[in-house]
C-alpha cells in the first residue's frame, strides 16, 4: 500500500510530461499539414532515378 505514495505522483509526473510534449508539438507545428504526405504517395514521381556507377 505504501507503493501507491511514489506510484501516483510518478503517474502525474508522466501525465503533465505527456501533455507539454503534446502541446509543445503543436506549437511547433508538427500537426499543421497532415493531408500532404498521405497525398505524396499517390503522386508520379517523373524523375528518373540516376544511374549506377560502376
């Protein structure tokens, strides 16, 4: 029982770590454009890739 002394404030800990990283991403912006790489692979590519050298 004495466990749950050090368990639940660790648990907050985590839990307020958990929300400033969540809001510092969105704040940098790491959630902005979500639609553009999920679109990116349906794109042509009319590129050639470049040759080998041997």
């Amino acid at each position: 029982m004495n466990v749950l002394y050090i368990l639940i404030p660790l648990a907050l800990l985590l839990l307020a770590g958990a929300v400033w990283v969540f809001f510092w991403a969105v704040g940098s912006g790491q959630f902005d454009d979500l639609d553009t790489p999920a679109m990116r692979i349906v794109l042509d590519d009319d590129t050639k890739p470049p040759e080998a050298e041997d």
